[in-house]
C-alpha cells in the first residue's frame, strides 16, 4: 500500500525542496528524486499527477512554511531574535551541507518561464517571499517601527539573506552572510527604537 | 575564416553569459549557445578547448567586468551616485527582459559541484562578487566611512541587489528592488557622512 502511504509523499516533496535548494529546477528530475526518496516512480505520479511542476510548487510551499514556522515562534521574542533566528537558519543549511545547498525558492525564481504564462511555481516563490517579509515587517509594525521603514527593511533582510546564501556558496565562506548579519542587525535595531 | 574571427568568440561568450543569467548553467548547453551566437559549434569548441566550463567561466568574467567598468566610470560621482548606478543596472536588466534576466554570477553559484573541487566558474563567480564589493567599499572609504562599516556595507549591497533581483522575478515586479534601494541609499549617505 505504498501509494497510499502519505508519509511517502510528504518524503517526496521535502526530497524534492533539497534536491531543487542544491542543484535548481532545471537540474531536478522526478525520477532522481523518487529514487532519492525511495519510492517507485510510478507513486510519485500517482500522488503528483501534475508531474515535476506540482511536485516544485509544492516544494516550494513546503520550504516556505518551515522558514515561516520557525519565524513565527522565534518572532515571539522580538524582532530582533526573529532575524537573529532567520539568518541563523541560512547559515546552518551553508555549513551543514558544505556550501552545497541554499534556497529552492530563489533557485525557481532564477529560471526562465514562458513570458505570457505565470507557472504555479513561480506564483508560489512569490507568495513564499511576500509571507516571510510580512511576518518580518509586522513584528517590527509591533515593536514602534514606522510602518514604511519596517516594510522595507523586511524587504532587504529577505533579500539580503538571499542574496548572501548565493554568495557565501561561491565563495565557500560565511564572510558575506555575517557581513550582512552585523548590519540587518543594528538597523533592525535602530528602526524598532524610532 | 569564422574561427580566428575574434567577434565570434566575443559572440558566444556574450551570448553564454545571456543564456546563463535566463536559465541557469545546467540548462545551458554549448550547442545551443552557439545557435544563439549563429556559430558554428566546431568553432565554438575550438575557442573553448575546455567545453561549457571554460565557456561559464568566461562568461561570468564578461558580465562581471562590464558591471566593475560601469561602477568605475559612476563611483567617480560618489558612493551613492554610484550606488544609483549599480541598482539601476539590475533593474534595467529585469524590466527590459521583463523580468526573464538576473545575473549569471549567482546563477552559477547556486548550482551543486563535488564538494571536493572548486570549479573554475564558481572561483570566477567569487571573484567578481569581491570586486564588486571591494569597488564599493573603496569608494566609501575615500568619503569618510569608517573602513569596518564600508566593507560591510559594501557586502550588504551586493547581497540586496543579488536577492532582490530574484524577488522581481518571482513576483514579476520592481517592488523588492525598489523597497531595497531606498534603504541601501539612506544606508550609505549616513555611513559616508559619519
């Protein structure tokens, strides 16, 4: 009864959420992550009839809610330990995999689509960002901070973060990720007081 | 005598550079760069003895230099003119393909490679994120910043720009680089003038 098995298919999506954060979209294939998760090729179809674009969306989602979860509960001591927390997690997932895997929701984001079409998956990415800048952006809204400078300044953490993962895995180092913490860091700070 | 034409080669490292900052490295194929480039792909081997690799790591050197000649040229104008420049470059690149371009350099860097070599493209990738930063640093030295803070800061807005263009992407909007360049620009007026 393996196609019936739903932590089979939950096994597939986060299998597909690593393999699209270490190598992109373009690069992952049902199949290699079917055989990463151990499952018959046949149940991943049964379970994603919308084949590798329901299988990343869903990845993306999933990647998505994991970060928003633990930003959530780490929110709840302020918005300075949220972003403490937020750029804490980017920095495990570098150095816990060798600087081989970063963000499956930048990795879709970077690829190219049909110009006249909105994919799913990239709808996704998009929700996926807006959320954690949202739930960023509030807990400062919270804390006094002007409702504008809070919103973008949610904005450059996310992007920063970002953009700081892709960095630090080319340069096999953790200096621009802690580079950006020092600063997200004091202007979380100085914008909260304000 | 297409293959001691140096445009050609020009040509397809140019046309390289456009295919990867699309579609990423691994969607990328020498056979259709040199479509693109309407090269003939024995040429297209010829130039690059060393196949896609020697070709993506060319590529991202071209994109990067013409970004580092664009800053040289702006930063004489000051930091934040300079600043002005560098976003407007990536905000150029997105719209005017709507929003089908980013950037090559962290296109390859977020792709898997063993984790035991580090391969030309991605020291190239490292390479051209430390000289943008190193340029911007320099220039806000040479306006007063304080030497920690500038190279930080430096950091944080090649960090922004690189996440940020992704976030366009997604959301097939301006609005993340927008909200991210008014606080890198606020950020770097008050670092230069301390």
């Amino acid at each position: 009864m393996t196609e019936q098995n739903p932590l089979s298919r939950q096994q597939l999506v986060a299998g597909a959420a690593d393999m699209i954060r270490r190598r992109g979209l373009n690069a992952t294939s049902i199949r290699e992550v079917a055989k990463h998760a151990q499952t018959p090729l046949g149940s991943t179809y049964h379970y994603f009839p919308g084949g590798k674009q329901q299988l990343a969306t869903e990845a993306v989602r999933f990647a998505g809610d994991a970060v928003a979860r633990m930003l959530d509960k780490e929110l709840r001591a302020g918005p300075v330990e949220g972003l403490r927390a937020f750029l804490a997690l980017w920095r495990e997932i570098i150095t816990s995999t060798d600087f081989q895997a970063g963000c499956p929701v930048l990795a879709v984001s970077i690829e190219e689509h049909a110009a006249d079409e909105r994919p799913a998956v990239l709808a996704a990415a998009a929700e996926v960002f807006n959320g954690w800048e949202a739930q960023l952006a509030d807990s400062m809204r919270q804390h006094g901070a002007d409702p504008q400078a809070a919103g973008q300044l949610a904005t450059l953490v996310v992007a920063a973060a970002e953009g700081a993962v892709a960095m630090c895995r080319a340069q096999r180092s953790t200096r621009p990720l802690d580079q950006v913490s020092a600063q997200l860091e004091e202007l979380t700070r100085t914008t909260v007081c304000n």
